[in-house]
C-alpha cells in the first residue's frame, strides 16, 4: 500500500474551487475515483478532456489552491469482515468508537444491483408487536419502507424500538445529520437492550460537513450485503434521515451548475434515491436486507420531491401522528401503506386479517367525517356516535404506537370492537368470517 | 472501416467521445473498459464528437478510453422463444446470466440459438411476398408464431425457396426470395429491428371497434377500453396502481401480454414472476406466463436502459402483432422513463423545457402511443397492440408535463384518486373524471349494440348521472346537515353509493370478486338499475342509511358469491325482498 502511493503523482494546482468541489487538470482518472485533497477525502464526479472535477466531502472551506492532490485509484470502499459487527464508524468507514482498525476485505460501495429474476419474493413477517404496523401495515422482510414524519415526532424511538422487536440477525444504522443526542439516544437503547453485538453504525451528525452524508447510505448497504449474501443473515437498515441526504445531493447538483427540477432538488433525485432503497431485498439463499427510513417532512407536506420520490420508490411509508382524542402518538390508518402487507396478511395471519384491517380502517374513516360533521355544527346520528366511540377505542386499543401484543390478539381486539359499537350488517364482512369470529357466535 | 474514437470526458452516464469518422444519431457504439465492453447510444452529435449515453455504470471509466461505433441502432432481436421470457430493456435473458448481482458488460443473445422448432411452410414456390408477409409457423408455448419476410426488406419479393416441414434452429435458412432484379436474400427464423423506429409492415391502421374485456368493472362498463386502443393511469403513490396494472396483466382479453417494467420497484417484477407460473388465464386454462414476456428495467438499474426498455417492448409486441395477435402493452411507469430523457438532457445542457423536462417530451410520448393500434395485415388479417401506461405525477398533481403530454394522445384516462384511496375505495378509479373516447365511437356503440345490448350505453350513461347526482346530493348532505335536506337527498345519495360499492369498488385480492365478466357485469347493472328506478319512502334519513347499508351489505355477499350459483341467488332473492317491501311502503 505505501509503496503504490509512492508512485503516485501529486498534483499541487487547483484550477477551481467552488463550495463544494475542486478541479484539477490531470490524465489517466478513473470516474468516482477517490482522492485526498489537503488532507481532505474528495470523488471524482465530472471529467472533460483533462479537467478532473472533484467533489470534496467535508467542504472546501480554507482549501487553497496549491493544495496537494492524490488520486487514490479506487472508489469509495469499506473493509467487511465478521469483527464489523458492533462497530461504531464515521461516514468513510473510519472507526469512531475507540476500536481497532478494519481489517477486512476492501469492497467497493455502491456496488451493483441484484438480477430482479434471481430476488425472491419477500414472504417472511416482520412482528413489531404495534398493531398500528403489524395489524394496518404489517412489515416484510426485504421491504423498504420510510417513516414521513414531522421533526417533532418520535420517529427516532418508534424506529429503535422496531429494530429491537424485529429479530434481526445484525442492525445497521446510518445516522445522516443525526443530532448528537438522537445518535446518543440509539447507543443507549441498544446497549440497554443487550444488542450492542448485532448494531454495526455509520453516523454523521449535525457537526459533521453535510456532504460526508452521501456515502452513509452505501456503507450501510455494503456492509448489509457482506452480512446478508455471505452470512445468509437477516439484515436490518435504518436510514435517518433521508431528507438530510437528499439535501445533500441538492448542494452538491447546485455547486456543479446542473439545471434544478422540482423544489430544487436534482434531476435525478429518483434514481439516486432508488439506487439506494432497492438494495432491501430477500435472497434465496435466506438472506435478507430490509430498510426502515425516516424521511421528514416540512409541515407535513408530502407533495415535496423528497417525500414524493421516496413514495414512489418505497414499498409504502408510514406516518406518525399525535391524536389529540387519546393523548397519544398513533400509527395513521389512512395515509400509511405497506405494499407487501399482501404477501403475508392471511397467509402467516388469521384468515380474517385483511377484511378486519379494511373494515375499521372504513369505520374509523366514517368517524372521521362524524367529527367533521359535529364541528360544522350539525348533529349526529345514531351511527355517528358509535362510529366516533369505536375510533377513540380503536385509536387507544390498537393504533397507539405503545401497544406491544400478538397478531392474532390484534385480530380478536378489532372484533370486540365491531360487536361493541356496531351490527353485523354495519361491518360489511364476509358472513363466513362474521359467524365464525363475532364474539359470541364463535365457533370454538 | 467502423468508425473508432477515444473517451474525452465523462459525465456519469454521459459519454463524450471523439470519432475518427462519421457516426449516426442513435448509433450504438461500445467503449472498451479494461476489457469488458460497455454499451452506449449516441444521443448528440456535435462535429467529431458524439455524446453517449451509457447503459451501464461508468465507474472507473478514464478519459482516453478507445471506442467502436458498430454501425447499427439499438435493435430487438425477434423470434421464436420470446414469450415468457424475463429480459432487460436492452433484451438480455436475465434469466442466463449468472451470479446474483448484475455484472458490467454481461450480455447474451435474446433467443435460444439451440432449440429446434418444429417449421411447418406457410407459403409456396413462387408466391409474391413484402416485408411482414407470412412464410411458415412454428407454435410457441401454444401460439402460432409466424415467421415472417423481415420487416427491413422493402419493395416485392418472390419466394424462391421455401424449406420443407421439419426441425430447425432460428439460425438456419427457412426460405431464400428474391426481389424483383434477381437478387437472393435469405431467411432465418428470427430478424432484427431498430426499436426507435414502428414497424410498419402492415396494410392499414383502423378505428378500434371491439371491446377488450379487463373483468374489471369501472373500466370495463364505465370507461371501457378498445382493442387496439391507448389509455393511461394517472395517480399518487399509494393509490392502487400497481395493483390496477397487475390485475389487468392478469385478467385483460389478449394472446400476448407484456410488461415493461420501467424505473419501477424490482419486488413488483418478482410478484410477476413467482405468481404468473402458477396463476391460471380463466379463459385458456393456461398458466398466465405462458402468455406473457417481462421487460424489467427497475429502478435501480441503469437509467439510459429505461428508456430503451419501453421501445424494446413496443418492438416486440409489433412483432407479434404482425403475426395477427392481440397484443396487451403495459408500461409502468413513463413518467420514469421521461425523468431519464431528463436527466440526460440535463446533463447535455440543453436548455430545459417545463420541470425541466426535454422540450420535445410531448412530441416523443405521442410518437409512442401512435405505435400502438389496430391494423389490418396485407394478408387480411389483424392485429392490434392495446397500449396502457402509467404515469407517476410529481405530487399527484396532475397539471405536471408528463401527464399532460400523455392527456393530449391517450384515449382513455383512468385517474386515481387520492381520496377514494383514503377511504379504501379501491380500485381508486375516479367514475366521473376518467373517461374513454372510445365510448363515443360509432364503431364502438355499434359493436356494443350488436354483442352487449341496444340500450347498453343508454344505461351507462344513467350510471354515470346517478353517480353525478350522488356526488352532488353529498355536496349538499355536508352543507345544509343531515336533516336540513329532504330526506330524497339522502335517497338520492345513497342511490350513488350502491353503484360505488357494487360496481365501482371491487376487491383484487377475492377470488371470484377480480374478475367480472362482462356478461355478470351487464345482469349487476341491470339488477342495480332495478334499484336506481325504484321509487322508495322513507320516514327519516336514518331509515335511508340503515336500509342502503344492508343491502349493500347483500349485493357485496353476491359480488363474492359465483355467478349463479346457490348462494348468489338466495342473496339476490333477499334483495328483491327488500325492494318490493320497500317499495310497498
């Protein structure tokens, strides 16, 4: 190692210096090349005749232009090997948490995508124990699927505890623009939890320069994958907060000219965006990655590109919100979606699970335009009142993101509900289900 | 000699490279990274240098890199041995390609060159043939695949030679023909084709007459689609449609489906391809992937390949259209594959259009949709390609470039609506802003008359304003108060609801509920005009609610219930019980 970078040429004349990038003239570059600029890690990003344009990850602030410039030859990598797990490193794989080097093998991020026709199905349930997830939006293993929430919620904690319940073989967490105190906060829960041996971290926080964010989603999947293909392991991602990398991409784009499209994010915010989130994935041999991400939101908004992109890339999203009838925190029934949800929901649940979920999802819709209905002022029927008593009850007993119970005691809670507020008629459910479930009808 | 330069800049998946000689728009050219070739396409040529799109990463790529220009677009190679295939957009059988991840520069040959199909002649010694003209069959999976006169050949031909009935691999000579000076051409089983340019080896285009049933039915009663027709699916994401574009794969009336995949999530591709292996086709009795060819390019494959992936898809089913086949093409999503235009564009400087979309986005979309198409064969037979797409509008907006360039030359419109999908009103088809232009051609109402029944667009009509009347009696049911309306309003509104819940809404994951033929269509749809036509009393809005519930209730156990069968017909008696009791009062 040493000897190759004696042979390798310095450059000591910078021809441009933007915010965010540097240009150098050079030959024989590879495109995303590394290299270090006055002690600074920088990618090759553009390359014209022999003006090489690098984007300089921590910022080129104080960088002079007789700065000294090598090429590293390579692209950004990362060492795997099974002494990864528990490690605690920055966003260039570099170790933050007092430990030994990496010694693995040197893989390159970002590497390619699965053969769609050598994927398998997704067909394993992923229990949370929070029927507002499992019961409404039940999770997959090889799913992605974000978390749109408003900075204020409590994503960070609904996210840990997820991972802690879902029975993963490792954790993986790529902490982009996390606070130092949400960063903390995650250290804590696992190492209270007993699990600092399966988390493997990559973190960049609010005090590292925003650009390093882009490699921690790729670190991430890179050492996913080892764990997921070599070990054959299941494999959990958390991705927090996405809105924080695509920003990052947008500063980037900016300080290379590029004409920005929708709320100036990049062109190609799609496809960045989905080269990422399609590394979740189940393969046949039994390994398995699956990503949870937080993508914020500015008031909710999720029309914005970066919720909007992430939407169409993602196996669903779910949302957060506080519920002012119960004084707590509930997973939304209408804006949230598991895709995969069908892939599982009857199949390794009751039979019931889907026209359960369906039926007071509706009800609590009808409750929902009760309530609008008494705030315009008019009054409520019969049925409105019972539809309003059930949501709250529903809200409390089901929705609460601080439920912990099984599928199958969901599945009977959402029956008691029914037969407590509501006729058979009313519920409009297969009557082979109605008289095998109804409490009281039920067979056993 | 082929045209040879050198890599002068890189760009991610832009290529600038300089040529030693003349290259053509389009060009595929292929750049020699430390061994493996990388595939691109000249999309600019600006003197000596012609800009390339690369259909694969650029990682490593350096400046000074030599490149080949081969002389030929990008062409799909046609054969036997298409259907029920799994490739990627540049027509690569990604089931032959080894390991698990995608390596750089893995290619293979579209067809299987090894296979012997049984070869029965078509045609004799002698005959007048053009480009399209049918010379022999083959039966693929169970479809007789002709094998044609290749599309390139222009101008009259004779059939010299025609090979006797027998074995042969698509590399053997079936026929030789020669043109009218005397010169020999001869034939294979398979030929190639520039995907960027329609096959025009057909007669005529016609006006779409005929009905394709989907079984589903807010499309299939309300907004029906043509054979031969075009349409496209506006909607958010989250509004059901993938699901809808599934379910269509599945269900739709054709001999061939096909699925271009495009920019779209690669577990939606697995879905296809573990479940159509099993899945049944109700109307063959074939397994569903008999008769359907994938084209996945997903979202994290390489861009550039997207946008050839919808061509290579509109190449294959004009193939198979030649042969006299009903083709059904899906594409999900072509707002993908217009973010891919841009993003080149982007990247090529040129100045930006509305959202910064090419300018000329409208004018390429619409080319497409002309491709598809009813046609009348020189043989006298047809063929038609019926093409839907998706459109993925950025923040559901509709007024966004894409969907409005896809308004102005699709047919049908399919919006999805975000609030039916709140409310789990699936499919989320909006009854009263989608539409099919179809409706309104006389072929089409002729069609109608003469294999559904005389008044039937008379009664879609009336379901329609029921469904109108509905909305706006719920208008004033929000306003005024339950009781500050005449209890007729309520009446009115709930007159709308069992058409949403019986007819509109249908469920997708039901077994007997997907698929509504459009006979069991036509009875509900008299059997709920029954309703609609009935004059009923109620003493307070309540009553109005309770009742409409519990037959919704009834009509939905029939929806899921056989056509005919026992149970639909003790349901359908409680029905009419309900309705002349009501009526009596």
């Amino acid at each position: 190692m040493s000897e190759k970078i004696a042979f390798q040429k310095i450059y000591t004349r910078l021809t441009k210096i933007t915010k965010a990038t540097c240009s150098v003239k050079a030959s024989g570059i590879g495109y995303d090349e590394l290299a270090i600029v006055h002690g600074r890690l920088a990618q090759v990003v553009k390359i014209m005749g022999d003006e090489v344009i690098l984007q300089v990850f921590s910022g080129t602030e104080g960088l002079p232009n007789n700065a000294e410039l090598v090429f590293l030859g390579k692209a950004p990598s990362l060492r795997v090997d099974d002494d990864l797990a528990g490690r605690f490193l920055n966003a260039y794989g570099e170790p933050i948490d007092d430990g030994p080097a990496l010694r693995g093998k040197e893989i390159e991020i970002g590497g390619p995508s699965v053969n769609p026709v050598r994927r398998k199905q997704p067909s394993h349930l992923i229990a949370t124990g929070i029927a507002g997830i499992d019961l409404n939006n039940t999770l997959v293993t090889g799913q992605k699927i974000p978390f749109f929430a408003d900075p204020d919620q409590p994503y960070n904690q609904v996210m840990a505890t997820v991972a802690l319940r879902a029975k993963a073989d490792k954790i993986i967490l790529g902490g982009m623009g996390l606070s130092n105190d949400d960063y903390l906060y995650y250290r804590n829960v696992f190492e209270n939890a007993g699990a600092l041996e399966k988390i493997i971290a990559f973190i960049n926080t609010t005090e590292d320069p925003p650009v390093e964010r882009l490699l921690v989603p790729d670190m991430a999947l890179t050492a996913a994958e080892y764990f997921a293909v070599e070990k054959k392991q299941t494999v959990l991602v958390l991705l927090t907060d996405m809105t924080l990398f695509a920003d990052a991409l947008s500063i980037v784009s900016n300080r290379m000219d590029q004409i920005p499209s929708k709320d100036n994010m990049p062109g190609s915010l799609y496809s960045d965006l989905a080269k990422i989130y399609e590394k979740a994935v189940q393969f046949p041999e039994g390994g398995s990655i699956t990503i949870i991400a937080v993508t914020t939101l500015s008031g909710g908004d999720i029309t914005h590109a970066i919720p909007d992109n992430t939407g169409y890339i993602t196996e669903g999203q779910l949302f957060l919100r506080r519920d002012a009838e119960i004084g707590k925190v509930i997973v939304d029934p209408f804006r949230s979606l598991s895709r995969l949800k069908q892939l599982v929901i009857g199949k390794q649940t009751r039979e019931d699970h889907h026209q359960v979920m369906n039926s007071s999802i509706r009800l609590y819709a009808d409750a929902a335009n009760a309530k609008t209905k008494h705030e315009n002022g008019f009054d409520l029927s019969d049925y409105d009142k019972r539809a309003l008593s059930f949501a709250k009850d529903y809200s409390e007993k089901l929705l609460a993101i601080d439920i912990n119970i099984d599928i199958t005691t969901m599945l009977d809670t959402g029956w008691d509900l029914f037969a407590n507020y509501f006729s058979p008629a009313e519920i409009g459910i297969k009557e082979e289900f109605v008289n095998k479930y109804w409490p009281g009808r039920k067979e056993n | 000699m082929p045209t040879t330069g050198i890599v002068k800049g890189i760009i991610s998946n832009l290529v600038i490279v300089e040529a030693d000689g003349p290259v053509a728009q389009n060009e595929i050219c292929m750049i020699d990274l430390s061994g493996t070739e990388l595939m691109a396409e000249v999309i600019k040529v600006q003197n000596n240098q012609a800009f390339a799109q690369v259909f694969e990463s650029t990682r490593g790529l350096k400046v000074g890199t030599g490149v080949h220009f081969t002389g030929n677009m990008l062409e799909a190679t046609l054969g036997p041995g298409i259907l029920s295939r799994n490739y990627d957009g540049l027509q690569n059988d990604l089931d032959r390609l080894d390991g698990v991840f995608l390596r750089k520069g893995d290619r293979n040959f579209p067809l299987d060159e090894k296979a012997e199909w049984s070869f029965k002649p078509l045609a004799g010694n002698g005959d007048e043939v053009v480009a399209g003209s049918w010379l022999g069959e083959v039966t693929e999976n169970w479809i007789p695949h002709k094998v044609m006169v290749p599309f390139k050949l222009s101008g009259n031909y004779t059939v010299k030679w025609i090979a006797p009935s027998g074995d042969y691999t698509i590399r053997e000579v079936i026929a030789v023909l020669t043109d009218t000076n005397g010169n020999e051409t001869e034939v294979t089983m398979y030929q190639k084709w520039p995907v960027k340019l329609p096959v025009r080896a057909y007669k005529n285009k016609t006006r779409p007459f005929r009905i394709m049933e989907t079984g589903i039915r807010v499309i299939d009663t309300l907004n029906p689609m043509a054979e031969g027709g075009t349409g496209f699916i506006p909607g958010p994401f989250g509004c059901g449609k993938t699901v809808l574009q599934h379910a269509l794969s599945r269900q739709a009336e054709a001999d061939m489906v096909i699925v271009a995949a495009c920019g779209e999530r690669a577990n939606e591709v697995v879905e296809i391809f573990t479940e159509f292996p099993e899945l049944i086709d109700a109307r063959t009795g074939r397994k569903l992937i008999e008769r359907t060819t994938i084209i996945a390019n997903t979202s994290n494959m390489p861009v550039a390949a997207r946008e050839a992936s919808v061509y290579t898809a509109m190449t294959i089913a004009e193939y198979y259209r030649s042969m006299g086949l009903k083709i059904l093409l899906l594409a999900d999503s072509t707002s993908r594959w217009a973010q891919a235009l841009r993003e080149m564009s982007n990247r090529m400087e040129e100045l930006p259009g509305p959202d910064a979309f090419p300018m000329d986005l409208p004018a390429i979309i619409s080319n497409y949709y002309s491709r598809a198409g009813f046609v009348e064969l020189s043989n006298g037979k047809t063929g038609s390609i019926t093409f839907i797409g998706t459109v993925s509008p950025a923040g559901g907006n509709l007024k966004e470039p894409v969907t409005e360039s896809t308004k102005k030359t699709a047919r049908c419109f399919y919006a999805l609506s975000q609030q039916r999908s709140d409310s789990k009103r699936y499919p989320a088809i909006d009854p009263i802003d989608s539409y099919s232009k179809y409706l309104e051609y006389e072929e089409v109402q002729n069609y109608i008359s003469e294999n559904i029944s005389n008044d039937w667009v008379d009664k879609v009509v009336k379901v329609r304003d029921v469904l109108i009347k509905g909305r706006e009696a719920q208008e004033q049911i929000n306003i005024l108060g339950d009781d500050g309306v005449p209890v007729e309003y309520h009446v009115r509104f709930w007159k709308s609801e069992v058409i949403d819940f019986i007819i509109l809404q249908q469920d997708a994951f039901d077994p007997v509920d997907r698929l509504t033929p459009l006979k069991r269509q036509e009875y509900m749809i008299n059997k709920l005009l029954e309703v609609i036509d009935s004059d009923m009393h109620f003493d307070s809005f309540e009553d109005v609610s309770s009742w409409f519930k519990k037959l919704i209730n009834l009509f939905k156990q029939m929806n899921y219930s056989d056509f005919k069968s026992k149970e639909f017909s003790s349901y359908e008696n409680e029905v009419d019980e309900m309705l002349i009791e009501i009526v009596k009062t």
